[in-house]
C-alpha cells in the first residue's frame, strides 16, 4: 500500500482520538474565548488546499472581531490579538480545530501549510513549480515550519514544500512531527518577522525570439510581440555539423545589427557569434559597437571557451550560452561556475546530433533537458531550450513543448522557422498575419496554462514522452526502409 493512503488512514484515526480527548480543553476555550471578547469561538478562513481548491480552514478565534481587515501580518505586541489569543498562540492551542479539517480531508497533520486564496498572491500567480507544492494535503505543520515558521520569506517557504512534496515519506513525517512538538513545547515565536511576502511580477510569460535580418519583418515581429530579434552569425563548423539536415545557415552579416537596431524600438537585439576562435575578440568588440543587446556564444564544450567569452564581453553587453555540445552538458557545474552569465539557452538541434539521438526533443524526453535546467535553477540563471511552431503544428505539437516550458521553469523559447517561414512567403502582408495570429495563440495558450496545477503538467509530460517514443520508432523504421 502506497504511503499517501496510509497516510490518510492515520490522519482519519488521529483526528477522531485528538477530537475526543481534547473535547474537554474545548469547551474551556470556547468559554474562555466568549468571556474575553466578543464574537464567535471558531474563527473561519478560506485557504487553498489540495490541486489549489479553495476550503474552510477553521481556527480558535485569538483576535478582536474584524481585526483581519488591518492586514495579515501579526508583530510582537499587536493590539488586535486578544488576551485570551495570545496565550493560544503561544501554545498553537488555536490550530487545534484543524482537526477537523484533517477529519474531513481538507487537511493532513503534516504537510506544506495552507496559503490564503489571495495571500501572498492568487493560485494563478504560483509558478507552475511553485505549484507543486498543491501536490498533496496541506498540514497542519510542515517542513517549513520547522526551518523557522512565519520568519521566511514566502519563497523561501514554498522551496521547502517542493522538498517535502519530492521526499515525502513516513520518516520524514515523523522528523516533522518531533520537532514540531519540540518547538510547541518550548513556545517557539509563531511572529511574522517584518513583511516576508515579496511582492512579485506577474509571469507576463515567454521570452520569445525569432531569427531574422530582414527589417520589415523584424519590425513585424517586435509589433507582433515577440520579445527578442535574434541575427545569427555563426557559420564556423556549422556547414560540417548540420549541412545533412534539414536546417538554415542564416548567412547574416555584422553590419545587419545596426539595421535591425534602428528598425526596432521594444524588443531586444541578439546576437549569436561564432565559437571561439582566433578573431572571437574582434567579431564580439564590433558584435557591441554596432549595438547589440545581448550576446550568445555558441558550440563551446569548456569553462576555458566560456571564460574567455566572458572575458571579450568586459561587462558591455548581456551574455547568453548556447549550451550545444555534450562536452559542455559534462562540464556543465564547473561552466555554471563561471561569473558573468546572464542567460543561457540549451541547443536541441547540435545537442541531439552530439548524443547521436534521431529526434531533437529526445533530450526532453529523457530528463537530459530537465536536469540542466534544473542546474541553471539552482545558479538562478534564466534559461530556456528548443523551438517551437505553431500550435497544434510540428512533429512533437508545440503545445506539449510550451507545457515543459512552463513545468521546467524555461523563460525563453526560439520560434522555428516552421512557425513563419518567411522565406517562402512572398510578402510581408501573409508575414504580418502568421506572426499576429501566432503569437495570440501562444499567449492565449499561456494563459491558460498559468492556471493548471503541477498535477495537468505531470500528465502532459508523460504523454510527450510516449509520443517522443512513438516519433523516435517511425523515424527508425524510416531509415531501415532507405
């Protein structure tokens, strides 16, 4: 029997013994709490539970009637917590109607704590690995509360729920436990320490880039919303590496990037170098004369390339890797160690031709993908992986792509050529069209998916996977039938 149904079983039994011997401390509340100040014995809350569904948490009233309706923060002292509150704050004695929260199955003893439904911000505006948290029952108490309770910051909290989410098991629900009751015990401060919501930007979604020179389509694009113009200079090695497939060598010129600069005016400028070569110094010093925004380095597979980039850069210009090489996935700690970089973009077209795999996004499917994410996660580097069509269009539909964006925290993504491909449209009228209505669907797309829990991104990861094996064995029998 799995562990989350043995839970469950142990919380129905505990809450019937909890409610029954502590029915007598009750009453005595619940007088107590008439006697000191007016208004009801239980104090009633809307909070969100398991998936986000909001329930009814209940509490023993410890403040003045209305005195939520001055905030949500409690400081040392505060005039709005009775006297009769206080000691049951002290004690947590005004948790213990969450028994019947646990009893009902709104709630669980151990587990992440349950957030207000607007406090610190809405379901919606929890990041899609934020909202792994939603995974399991709330507690009562939980890792976070005893890594120093109301004293951490909001994110901060929310990191050690995913931990518990990832580990979660009877030893540690037993650890959480002890030292719960240990802190009770010894009237641990249950204070917020100043403010430790931190008002956070909405997710206003993708970073997307397009690749182009062309100025008028550049300028369709930025208009479009797309957020980065992307001119590619590389083409050392790149004929040898991909001139078998089915991809473009841009062909781009240094002297394009002060074109498309002065043609755009919201969106962002930049610029893929070639790899590190003997004139890298001069092509990265003209890369910024001409007034780049940001600067990718390509195909490296050393800390050695990449600090020597850093280096040419000197601090004048954003910088961007474009990890493609399975050298740099090996290398890729003692790269991240390397100060100076603002970006980084994971290459599925060279990385799967390095890893001699027959579909691009078999590195998705396989968890090489997430674990470098993860990586840049961890250095709070912004990143992001691939290329995407249009919905409901490519081999892999790009809906299933912009999911693991969002499941993996990617904050940028490449629209492929498949998404307008403007070399085979005759004008610029049919341009500004794909691009319009391309770019809405995506955005709508985003929308919806800014509401979904972890659990919709879970489902949807393995359906990728199954369809990554399905494409990577009807391209296998394709090349046995050549």
């Amino acid at each position: 029997m799995e562990y989350g149904l043995v839970k469950r079983y142990l919380d129905i039994l505990f809450s019937i013994i909890g409610l029954i011997i502590l029915l007598p401390l009750f009453i005595v509340v619940g007088i107590s709490i008439k006697l000191d100040s007016k208004g009801p014995i239980i104090f009633k809350q809307l909070r969100l539970g398991l998936h986000g569904k909001e329930f009814t948490m209940y509490k023993f009233r410890t403040m003045y009637l209305g005195a939520e309706k001055e905030g949500v923060y409690e400081v040392k002292g505060d005039a709005r917590v009775s006297r009769i509150g206080r000691i049951l704050r002290a004690t947590s004695i005004d948790e213990f109607p969450q028994l019947v929260n646990i009893l009902r199955g709104d709630m669980s003893f151990i587990g992440p704590r349950p957030p207000l439904t607007y406090h610190p911000w809405t379901f919606s505006e929890y990041t899609v690995a934020q909202k792994k948290r939603f995974m399991v029952h709330p507690g009562m108490t939980g890792l976070a509360q005893i890594h120093g309770r109301k004293g951490l910051e909001w994110d901060r909290r929310i990191e050690y729920d995913i931990e518990y989410v990832d580990k979660l098991c009877f030893l540690q629900d037993l650890k959480i436990l002890i030292f719960t009751l240990f802190k009770v015990f010894f009237m641990d401060n249950n204070l917020n320490h100043g403010k430790t919501a931190i008002k956070r930007n909405k997710n206003t979604g993708l970073k997307l880039m397009y690749i182009t020179n062309d100025k008028k389509i550049a300028k369709i694009a930025e208009n479009s919303g797309v957020d980065w113009i992307f001119i590619d200079l590389e083409e050392i090695g790149k004929e040898e590496r991909q001139g078998h497939l089915d991809t473009v060598i841009s062909h781009h010129k240094i002297e394009d990037i002060k074109e498309i600069k002065e043609s755009i005016s919201k969106a962002k400028l930049m610029v893929r170098v070639n790899p590190i070569h003997d004139g890298s110094k001069e092509e990265i010093k003209r890369v910024i004369e001409n007034g780049a925004d940001i600067i990718m380095l390509p195909f490296f597979k050393t800390k050695k390339e990449v600090e020597q980039f850093i280096h040419y850069t000197n601090g004048k210009i954003k910088t961007c890797l474009l990890v493609e090489t399975p050298e740099a996935v090996e290398n890729i700690d003692k790269i991240l160690s390397v100060p100076g970089i603002d970006y980084i973009y994971i290459g599925l077209n060279d990385l799967h031709i390095g890893y001699k795999r027959l579909f691009m996004f078999s590195l998705l499917a396989d968890g090489t993908v997430e674990n470098l994410c993860n990586k840049f996660k961890a250095k709070g580097i912004p990143y992001g992986f691939g290329g995407v069509a249009r919905l409901k269009h490519g081999m892999l539909p790009a809906e299933y792509i912009i999911r693991e964006f969002y499941r993996l925290g990617s904050s940028m993504v490449i629209l492929s050529r498949s998404f307008c491909n403007s070399s085979s449209v005759e004008d610029y009228q049919t341009i500004e069209k794909l691009f319009e209505e391309g770019v809405q669907e995506i955005r709508s797309f985003e929308e919806k998916l800014k509401k979904k829990d972890y659990l919709y991104f879970l489902k949807s990861q393995r359906i990728l996977k199954r369809k990554v094996s399905e494409i990577e064995e009807n391209m296998r029998k394709g090349r046995e039938s050549i």
